[in-house]
C-alpha cells in the first residue's frame, strides 16, 4: 500500500503546482542561439529570449524591430502576440512575458513564494510547471542547510539560505505523523524516516513543493541506518538501508531504487565490527566506519557487494565523520587527543590508490576554540560539493570550511538552536520528483 | 587575438577599421569588429550595410548613451583577463557596473542587449533585476512594474496566509533606491 498525498486543505492551493500546463520539453537550459554571420539563411535567431518559448516555432523575440533588417518570420509568444512596440513607450507595461520570465527564474526559491501575491498573471506564471522547470535550471540558490526536529506533536523544518542569510521556516505539516528522523537531502529532495507503529518506514518529500510519498516497506523490518541518493540525470533516486540501528544482528543491505519503486536484497555486511552511523556516498559507493577499532567498509551499487578498505585510521581519532566530495573525494572529519593539551579537528582525505587517510586541513585553533568551547563538547559535521560544515548546538554556531579554497569562515546569519540537531546541506528546487 | 591590451588591439586591427554604429539619436560610435561579434544583431546590420556601401551602421533602436554604455561592456567581455575572473569576481564586477542604476535603466539595458543579441549582458540584466526585486514587498513590484492588483482583499488574504512563511522575516528593503 503506497501513501502519498499532497499537502492538506488550507496549504494546498498555492503551493502544489498547477497540474495543468502541459510540460514543456524544450525548456532545457541549452545555450541560446545566437547566430554570428556564418550563419546560413534564412531567419535570424537573434534574440536570447526565446528559450521559454514552445516548442517548434522559431524562438521569440520582443518585437522591437530595427529597420534594415529583413523581416523576421513571424515570431510569437508562447502565451500572447505582443503589438510592434517602440522600446521607450510604456516598457513595464507592455512587459513580454518572456522577459518576465527570465527575471523571475532568477529570483531565489523562497522568494518566489511572495511574488505569487502580486497579481494573477504572476500568481499564474510562478506556479507553472513549465516556469518552475525553467526556474530550477537557473544555477543553483545554494547551498542551504535545512534542519528538521519533531517533538510528540508538530515537525519543524526551517532552511537557512547561505547566499541570502536567512532562515526561513518551511512547513511541514503534510509528513505523517511518524516521520521523526532526517536521513538527509539530496538533489532537493529530503528523505525521513521513522516508526510506525512496529513498521520502521522512509518518506521522501520536496518541502518546496510539499509534496511526499510514503516509500514501500524494507524487506526486513527493522529501524535501519540510511542513506538518499539523487541521481538527477535520469531524474531517479535511491535509498540505501545498511545496518540495524541497533547493531544486534547484522541484516542484508537493502536498496530502493525510484525506477522501480521496489527495495532490493543485497548482500550482508560482513559482520566485523560495531558499525557506526557514519556514512558518505561517493562515485557510486557506500563507505561506512566501523568501531573498536575504527575501520572502513566499502559497498558498491553496480554488484552489491560489500568490502572492506585497509586504510588505517588516525590514532586517537575521535568522532571520525566521513563526508563526500565531488567526484571521487572522500573525507574523513575528526577529533584528534581529546584528552590532552594538543586537542585539535582535522580533515583527512582518502588516498584511493594506496589506502591511505592523508591530512589536507587542520581546523585553526581560533576557530576550533571559538566551535566547541568546552573540549569534549558534541559537534554535528556533514558536506556537500568539498563544503564541509560543521554546527555546534551549544555554541549555536556555524563553520564552513571550502575544500578547494582551503578557507574556513563563520556562517553568517545562521544563530542555531540546542533543537537543531538534526541537519544537512540542502539544495531547494522546484523541479525534484518524489517518483 | 584579443589581448589585454587596448594598444594592441588597435594595431591588430589597423587591418580591420572600427566600425561605426549611429544610434536613434544620431550618436556615432565606434566598435572594434571582434567586439561588435558578440552581437548577432549589429552582424546582421552589417550584411545589409555592405551591400549598400556605406560606412554607418544605424542602429535606430538604441538611444547613444545606452549604445554607448553596452559597448564598453561588450569591450570588457573581449579583455582577456575577464574570462579569468572568477564567479566572486565577475559578480562584484556586474554589482559595480549596475551601481546606483534604476531598475527602469536595467530593464531598458536588458531590452536592447536582447535586441542586439549579446545573450551574456541580457543575462546579466535579468540577473540584476531579479537581485533588484527579491527583497522588496509585494506593493513596491507592484508600484515600480505598474501593476494592477486584480486580486480581492480576501483572495490576497487567503494567499498570504498560505505562504506566510514566506513573510516571516519581513527585513524587506523598500529603499527607493531602485526606482
């Protein structure tokens, strides 16, 4: 029995988007035509407008036309033809809609939702399927870290835009009732998990468009360490279940694959040593420490098969976070002498070829004093695309630290609370598909 | 062939004279052809212009401080050390270029990048109108892009209690220094 909905009532209407445009196939963000003067005849394609425009008539062009020019084949708008025009009579009023359009695709997510109010011609155009699309292919608004906490009764979601420097807080009254943990989110999408009842279940949900869906239920029930992958060139995404959370019995590694729609039995870890939670998927693998003592496992999706990596982790290292990089990068984030004077964070990276954890940065002691005031103080440390941040509750801070500039720098704006424990960078887009 | 320096191009293009743009306002201005590439529109003037032998392309769409204002920027694009510059620094760039512009200025900048072809500028435009916009309240789009609100005072209601969320926070900057 598949759950999925959209949001209730009252917060429905505007935030769904509309169903009935049709999507538009051309809206692909390929590089505009822009002819220079080898081109061959026929009709000019001048105008870098046009790139909304339908699909097989020759792209739209704001109809200012210079004269000695040949006349342009008949060009339309999408939705209206625009009268001849001279540019300086009444611009705003006679705004092409594609002109229009080009402006608010650039305006940032969470302020798209306000410009909805400004009259029924925006209202229309911000909640097409076709302008959204268009919209998500504008690069990126982030990143942003989105927090997730649930007492008994209501869930919190709120996202803090780094760009913008705001917070803002996302509802999220549309999850079921048992979604309590964030697995993480990937490719605008945020994946939950939680028990229902005696059933542990995974939802996935795009808070921008509050739409979720409720994913079937693992082979072997049993609350589950997790983790969502989004590959957006086919537009799909997976789930991976490893370990029980409770780490009694070692169980099958699971696979949910949205193509599908299906979760798939895989192979056991072998069962060498307590697992941790920490995990971080690169290049198509899983890797996974281990405790007492620390070690690495490696699982990988093409054959299902789990291995383990002989890099010998740091010594002393305490609270070793892994965390991908772009491509193949993989992090090691930790501790290291925590007892001692010399108390310091460092980052290592995975040396593929030879198995070795090599240092590349050491956390200054400024940062790392100002980050956790008291030694021994927990820390959360997650990344995305060679940004690693690190938040400490107590202080209410945030630290990002850029692996290719090698810079690290407070976030701005960002006060953090005690509740906030639960975070990962998050990516909003309009686009991303719970199917 | 483009360099960094201005000198240099000239020489390159003692070969290749200038050509000379004549705006609405019978402005003329002088574009180095490498420059004038990037926009497919004066390319196409120029088909016509030599096969009717004259020396002055009229570009009878564009005021001259606009034309003129566009040049220098497509000139910019041509510099060598522009296409090194990285996002942090072509952004800071595009901010000092806009300065202090109103967003009418952008808007009819934008307008004549899109009538000449130069698809980075106009993308810039866009971008910097979009920048210009985000911040402000509902009333200030409507008054600055004359806008009818064609919604009733409950139908607005109801929409902005569906997204209020999207309210909290209200350190909307009305300043009028966009209009």
């Amino acid at each position: 029995m598949i759950e999925m909905g959209e949001a209730s009532e009252t917060e429905s209407r505007t935030l769904l988007m509309s169903s009935s445009s049709v999507e538009e196939e051309s809206l692909r963000r390929s590089p505009s035509p822009i002819f220079g003067r080898g081109s061959c005849g026929g009709s000019r394609n001048t105008s870098p407008l046009g790139r909304m425009g339908s699909r097989n008539t020759s792209p739209s062009r704001i109809k200012t036309k210079p004269r000695g020019l040949d006349e342009e084949t008949a060009a339309t708008f999408s939705k209206f033809v625009q009268p001849d025009i001279r540019m300086e009579d009444n611009i705003w009023a006679m705004l092409p809609e594609d002109l229009l359009n080009e402006i608010l695709a650039r305006v940032p997510p969470f302020m798209i939702f306000r410009l909805r109010s400004v009259c029924k011609r925006w209202n229309s155009i911000l909640q097409d399927n076709g302008f959204l699309k268009f919209h998500s292919q504008v690069p990126s608004h982030g990143p942003c870290l989105l927090t997730y906490w649930k007492n008994s009764q209501t869930p919190q979601c709120s996202v803090f835009s780094l760009p913008l420097k705001q917070w803002f807080r996302i509802p999220v009254t549309f999850l079921p009732r048992w979604a309590f943990w964030l697995v993480g989110s990937s490719g605008g999408l945020v994946c939950l998990s939680g028990m229902d009842g005696l059933t542990f279940k995974t939802v996935i949900c795009n808070p921008l468009t509050q739409k979720w869906r409720t994913l079937p239920s693992l082979h072997y029930n049993q609350q589950r360490q997790l983790i969502m992958v989004v590959n957006r060139k086919d537009r799909s995404f997976k789930v991976i279940a490893t370990s029980d959370v409770f780490s009694d019995k070692s169980l099958p590694t699971e696979v949910y694959d949205s193509k599908s729609n299906k979760w798939s039995v895989h192979e056991r870890m072998p069962a060498v040593n307590l697992c941790s939670s920490k995990m971080a998927f690169c290049d198509s693998r899983l890797y996974l420490e281990t405790l007492s003592p620390l070690g690495l496992m490696m699982y990988r999706l093409d054959t299902g098969q789990w291995e383990h990596i002989p890099a010998k982790f740091p010594r002393s290292l305490l609270d070793g976070y892994l965390v991908a990089g772009s491509k193949k990068r993989l992090f090691l984030v930790g501790r290291i002498g925590l007892y001692s004077t010399h108390q310091s964070m460092k980052i290592w990276e995975l040396d593929h070829s030879k198995y070795v954890w090599v240092e590349i940065s050491r956390m200054p002691p400024r940062y790392f004093r100002a980050l956790l005031r008291l030694s021994a103080e927990r820390f959360e440390c997650f990344g995305q695309d060679n940004l690693i941040c690190f938040t400490s509750w107590n202080q209410g801070k945030g630290l990002l630290y850029d692996v290719d500039k090698k810079a690290w720098s407070w976030i701005a704006g960002c006060a953090l609370q005690a509740y906030n424990s639960q975070v990962c960078f998050y990516e909003p887009r309009f686009d991303s598909v719970i199917y | 062939m483009a360099t960094s320096s201005s000198n240099t191009n000239k020489a390159d293009h003692s070969k290749n004279p200038p050509l000379t743009l004549r705006s609405s306002d019978g402005k003329e201005l002088k574009i180095f052809r490498i420059v004038a590439q990037q926009s497919s529109t004066i390319m196409n003037l120029l088909d016509l212009e030599e096969e009717s032998n004259t020396d002055v392309i009229p570009v009878s769409e564009v005021d001259g401080s606009t034309l003129e204002k566009l040049i220098e920027l497509m000139n910019n694009h041509t510099e060598k050390s522009f296409n090194y510059l990285g996002v942090k620094e072509r952004k800071k760039f595009y901010n000092d270029f806009f300065a202090n512009w109103k967003i009418l200025d952008v808007l009819n900048f934008g307008l004549v990048a899109n009538y000449l072809g130069v698809q980075v500028i106009f993308d810039e435009a866009c971008q910097k109108m979009a920048d210009m916009i985000k911040s402000k309240s509902v009333e200030w789009v409507r008054k600055v892009f004359e806008i009818k609100n064609d919604f009733t005072p409950e139908e607005e209601e109801d929409l902005k209690k569906e997204n209020k969320w999207a309210y909290e926070r209200g350190d909307l900057d009305d300043g009028d220094d966009a209009i």
